[in-house]
C-alpha cells in the first residue's frame, strides 16, 4: 500500500519537477561566464603562447651524448588595452625556476608586468617590470626565433624593473626611449663576493638611451643604444649594443654590435674562469660581440637562414696595465624555417646549433681553461600561438 502510494505521489509531481527543471537550465544557460557588459573587453586583449618545442641530438667534442624532446620556450603573454590611453603587458616564462627576487620582489620568470600610458599619439610612459631596451636586433627578436644566444644577451638581466618614457618624430619614422630601472634583480651580495674596498650602492641604477630608426621605406633600420649601469659606489658598466638591419624583397641581413666594459664582472663568465684561482669576482672585464643573421625567403613556405656568433671575453688582471683577451666564443647557425599554414604564424624548423670555445695561452696555463666545442642538430615547432 506505501509503495503504491509513493508511485502515485511521484507520477502526479513529475511533470511539474520536470518543467522546473527546464526552466532552471534555460536560465542558466541564458547567464554567461563573462557578463556582456563586459565582452567587449577581450577585442582589446591579446593571449599568445610563445613555444619553441624541439627534437635534439647532442654532441660533445664530436662525440654523441644524448637525444631528447626539449621544450626550449614556453612563454605565457597577456596584453591589451584596458582605456583609451592606458595600455598593459604581462608575459611569464614556465622555462625558468619561479623564485621571487630580493631587489623588485618579482619572480625572475616573470618578463614583462607593466602598464603604458599614452598621454599623446607621439608620447609613451611605461613603469613596471619590463624590457631592458638594450637596442640590437638578436634581443629585440621574439625569444621563440631565437636558436641560441649570443654570451652578452644570454648572461644579463635583460628584464627589469622600472619606468621609462618614449617618443616617436613626426612621421613615425624615428622613436627615442630612456628608462630608468633596477640595475639588477638580486642583492649585491647575492651576486658578488665580498671585495675589499667596495662598497654596496644605496641606489644601484640602469638609464638607458634607445634610437631606432627607419630609412628608404623601411629597408633599412637601426635598433641602437647606450646605457650606464651602476653596480657599487663608484663603480659602473657602460654598454653600447648597435643594431643594423638591411630588408629587401626576399634577402634580409641584419648585423649587432654590442660592447660591455664592466668594472665588477656583472655577466661572470671571466669569474667563472678566474673562481679556479680563488677569485670569485673578476674587475675590469670587457665583453665584445658580433652577431649577424642572414635569411632568404626561397618562396612564401620556405626560409633559409644562418645565424653567425663572435664573442670575446678580456680581463685587466691585478698589476696589469692592460686588458688581455681570454676566450673567443664562436656560434654558427645554419638551418631552414618551413611554413606550412597559410594567415597562421607556424613554422617547422631544422637547424645545426655550433658552438665553440678557444681560450688564449693565459687562460689556459694561469687559470686552467680548455679548449671546448658542441653542437646539436634540432628539429622542431615554433609559434607565437594566438589563443584569444
């Protein structure tokens, strides 16, 4: 008698919970995630996973060492236009170690995290963790295009903390830049020995003067810069990086110089060869560097490149009146770039990634250095991936 009463009950009420239930599931589907108010906010907003994704054999010395699959880049980006002239850009790398730094109390993964104001279509203020605008073609490049780096953009801080301000000539041909940033990221004492008669400065500063330039209808440019860093009390690195860049129709050459004289070793790599004498931070240290790309556009799927790398290291010793070179670091790239897609910013790369190191007599007897070389054969993906 109960159970027929139940299915009684039930079969009376299923009509009326079944249209409750259409009606609660209508109205929800009818409410989106994001408010309609403000949908119009993403056609302003940018998010792009940059990827270098890549097959790899390596050698050592000639000899074969090991095959892998290697995610080479991976950076995050997030950018757009949040008011008429306020504008904003945060990318984080998942390829570096995510450790909050002492100095900008930001993580070292993260690139970019700034806001840039246009009070004018000529003017630009930027403040935030950005960009260091060291000038040179091989830095300003996406990383993603970038096989290998050349000792001077590989071993610096190359994003830091700050403001800066930008301002292009009439007819857009022409555009200055200065920022005033963070010399660094981490502590003195976190990145140098402790050195007799050197003293922490209570404003460790980076300004930086950036010029790039446009001439004969855009083939050919500049990326040029200057900038002054002051590591310590009374001591200071000054770095000229020369960007040139000649675009043709199919043929695209385009040649950096850069120059780095540093009082304390900010890049350590002649302190990673003078730590074999107990010196753990070399002074008066110059780095020199030329890089060169080459690419010719065989058709509109094919690319061919070669990317060619010169990297001096020089050292003023303790008693010494002169700097002397200790290690030549050389860089050769040849490879091919394949588009398959049409409108859709994907290519599949092979390239030969050389590298090799010759150190000088001194370097070899006083501080115990070898001569080393390695390469790798790789291929892979690269895009920009737009996903919003």
């Amino acid at each position: 008698m109960r159970c027929l009463i139940t299915l009684t009950v039930f079969f009376l009420l299923a009509p009326a919970l079944t249209r409750a239930q259409r009606q609660e599931d209508t109205s929800t589907v009818r409410q989106p995630i994001i408010p309609v108010a403000k949908q119009s906010l993403l056609s302003n907003i940018d998010m792009i996973a940059n990827m270098q994704m890549s097959f790899q054999n390596e050698f050592n010395e000639g000899t074969y060492t090991r095959s892998r699959f290697v995610l080479n880049q991976f950076r995050l980006e997030i950018k757009g236009k949040v008011h008429e002239k306020v504008y904003f850009r945060f990318r984080d790398r998942y390829t570096r170690t995510v450790v909050p730094q002492s100095i900008d109390n930001i993580s070292r993964s993260t690139d970019m995290a700034y806001l840039r104001f246009d009070p004018s279509p000529r003017w630009k203020i930027y403040a935030g963790k950005m960009s260091a605008d060291w000038g040179g073609y091989e830095f300003d490049a996406n990383p993603v295009n970038i096989y290998e780096y050349s000792d001077i953009i590989e071993y610096a801080d190359n994003f830091l903390t700050g403001a800066g301000v930008g301002y292009v000539l009439p007819g857009n041909k022409q555009e200055f830049t200065l920022q005033l940033l963070n010399t660094r990221t981490a502590s003195f004492y976190e990145l140098y020995d402790t050195i007799p008669g050197i003293q922490e400065a209570r404003f460790p500063f980076a300004a930086v003067v950036n010029w790039r330039g446009s001439f004969f209808g855009g083939k050919f440019n500049t990326i040029w810069s200057y900038s002054l860093f002051r590591e310590a009390e009374y001591e200071y690195m000054n770095y000229f990086a020369l960007g040139n860049q000649l675009n043709l129709k199919k043929f695209r050459l385009a040649y950096d110089f850069k120059w780095s004289n540093e009082q304390l070793d900010r890049k350590g790599i002649v302190s990673s060869f003078t730590d074999n004498v107990g010196l753990k931070t070399a002074q008066n240290v110059r780095y020199v560097s030329h890089w060169t790309q080459v690419d010719y556009r065989v058709s509109e799927k094919v690319n061919l490149f070669f990317v060619g790398m010169l990297d001096d290291a020089l050292w003023k010793a303790p008693g010494k009146n002169d700097r002397t070179r200790l290690r030549t670091a050389w860089g050769y790239i040849p490879g091919i770039e394949v588009y398959p897609f049409d409108n859709f910013n994907l290519k599949v790369f092979g390239a030969f990634i050389g590298r090799k190191y010759t150190y000088t007599d001194e370097a070899r007897q006083v501080l115990g250095m070898k001569d080393s070389d390695n390469y790798r054969v790789s291929v892979g993906i690269i895009s920009p991936l737009v996903i919003l």
